[in-house]
C-alpha cells in the first residue's frame, strides 16, 4: 500500500506537468490572422504568368488595402464564393486569411467573399465623332506611351490550302481560332513597372493598319491579343492564300490601346505566302 501511494505521489506531479507543458506548446503554436478588407475588382481583366505554363493566363485585376493603389493579378477563383463577370467593376468585403503554415507550393493568403458592396456594369466609351481615327495621327496616345511592353510573333505564313505557321514553321490553329499573342516583354526592373500593369496600360484594342486598305479598324483583344480573322478579314485572307504567289509577303501594322482607345504600342509583321 505504501509503494502504491508513493507511485500515486511521483504520477499526479508528472501528469501535472505533462498536461501544463501541451498546453503551453498548443498557446505557442502560430495560428492564422483573420481580417475583414476591402477589394476594389477591374471590368478589366489582365494576365498572369502560371508555372509550367508557356502562355500567360486571363485574370481579375484586384486593389485591395493591402496594396493600395496597385492593380493585383488575381485568378478568377481565387475568392471564394465570388464570380467575376467580366465588363462589371465591383467593390466587395472580403475575408482574408493570412495563414500560419502555408502550403509550400501556394500563397499564403486565402480569401472568402462577405458581400458585395458595388456592382458596377462598365460601358465602354465611344470614340467622339470630332476624334474619328482616319490616319495614325489622329491616334492619341496614353501617358507614358509608347513604350515597349508588348511583344508579337515579327513573322508569319500561308498557304494555298489556308494553313496558319508561325516564321519558325511551327503551325497555328485554323483561321477561325488563331490568334495573334501578345507578349508581355517589359523588364521587372523598370522604374514604371508596377504603373505599366495597371488598366490604363493594359492592350485592350488594336488598331489595325492594313496593306489592302487605307482605313484603320479597330478591334478588342480580349485577353491574350487579337483573333488572326479580326486582324486579317476573310477577303483579305482569301486574297493572300489564293491571288498571291509563293514567297510574295505583305506587311500590316497595329497599335495597341488601352480601355480608353488611347495608343500604347506600335507593333509590325509579316505575312508570306508559302
């Protein structure tokens, strides 16, 4: 009995002990830092480069506290609850989560939707009648611009049978779903990179200036450059895959313009018949 209630006497210290030193080390362990802010989303979308990705990808431009005055790339599902539509600015309360382990191979921060305080459709504006674009000179350009930020493929080609290739040889999809990429090429070390992803530096439009006319169209984007038939209309198409002969090229011009149809970007190529 005595050695029992000796044991008794060294056990209870040591359970004392034991439960005193797991509650320290659980008050010790880092937790999450939650916060409700404020996020202001463009009607504008941009581009993000994703790892293991060639091509850079369409994403929301978010402002939030947190950076203030600052356009963001965020990927469209990176808040959760919330769906972008793109042409509507929206102001939303948001959760956001700084987490204290992060995943290694994710960002640290996570963020739920609350409300959304604004939604906001955007019209785009109308070119003024006293503005009407006839010549490159009547285009204005933004402030800052031009400027090298952008960057297209200098060469292509076709052939009788309406195939698309890159300069390289390597082929593009069909007339109907080629695209002209546009490159983002500016240098991170420039003074003005962070004002150059903003909405008001980001291609928009293209005007384009063709060989076989001397009007000057204008034409969206979208989110990664013009389509190659917005760029090069059907007969234009026709006229170069039937009507030229091998070898023969063509040059066209565009210049990029933001949101506001306002000049960015002065970029040329080619197109060669095979």
């Amino acid at each position: 009995m005595g050695i029992i209630t000796n044991m008794n006497k060294l056990i209870i210290p040591f359970l004392l002990i034991t439960a005193f030193l797991a509650v320290s080390c659980s008050d010790d362990e880092p937790k999450d830092a939650v916060r409700e802010i404020r996020m202001s989303v463009s009607s504008e979308t941009g581009i993000r480069y994703v790892f293991g990705y060639e091509q850079p990808v369409e994403c929301m431009l978010v402002m939030s506290e947190d950076n203030p005055g600052v356009w963001e790339p965020f990927d469209f599902n990176a808040i959760k609850g919330f769906t972008y539509e793109k042409g509507h600015e929206y102001y939303l309360s948001v959760e956001r989560t700084i987490l204290a382990n992060p995943p290694a191979d994710a960002s640290d921060r996570t963020y739920s939707l609350i409300r959304i305080l604004q939604d906001r459709l955007v019209v785009d504006p109308e070119i003024p009648v006293d503005k009407e674009i006839k010549l490159e000179a009547d285009i204005e350009y933004n402030d800052l611009c031009p400027f090298e930020k952008y960057a297209i493929s200098k060469e292509f080609a076709v052939d009788k049978d309406g195939n698309i290739y890159y300069g390289d040889g390597s082929s593009l999809p069909s007339y109907d779903n080629a695209r002209i990429w546009l490159e983002d090429v500016l240098d991170k070390e420039n003074p003005n990179w962070v004002k150059f992803q903003t909405v008001s530096y980001q291609a928009t439009y293209s005007y384009v200036f063709s060989p076989f006319t001397d009007d000057i169209r204008l034409v969206r984007n979208n989110s990664h450059g013009p389509m190659f038939k917005s760029v090069i209309p059907e007969d234009e198409f026709t006229h170069i895959t039937q009507a030229m002969q091998s070898g023969e090229e063509v040059r066209y011009a565009l210049i990029l313009a933001n949101v506001h149809k306002k000049g960015l970007q002065k970029l040329k190529f080619t197109i060669k018949k095979r």
